[in-house]
C-alpha cells in the first residue's frame, strides 16, 4: 500500500510542477526540473526501504520458526 501511495503522491507533484511551469513561464523551468528529481529519487528510496523492510519481517519470520 504504501509503494501505491508513494507513485500516487510523486505522479501528482510532478504534474503539478510541470503545470506551474506552463503558467508561469521558463524562469522557472531549472528549480521545478530540480524539484521533480527530487521528488521522484525520493519516492524510489521509499519503494527500495519498503522492500528492505518487507524482506526483513519475511527473514524474521523464518528464522522464529
């Protein structure tokens, strides 16, 4: 659930910048780029540290049995 929320939450901040930026003009094209990569890697180390810790209950469970 949380990696659907994550893609969910980063597609609709990315839209938005990319939407500020037709509005607003090129000026601010470089921040708003800047901003969606780091919306996007942010959202990947979300996914990567949900696996992480998904694998890890998994392990724990099997090493209890």
């Amino acid at each position: 659930m949380a990696n659907t929320i994550t893609f969910i939450s980063c597609g609709v901040l990315t839209l938005l910048l990319l939407i500020a930026i037709m509005f607003a003009g090129s000026h601010l094209l470089l921040p708003a780029i800047f901003m969606i990569v780091t919306i996007l890697v942010g959202g990947y180390c979300i996914y990567i540290a949900d696996g992480m810790i998904k694998q890890r209950a998994e392990i724990m469970k099997k090493w209890e049995d």
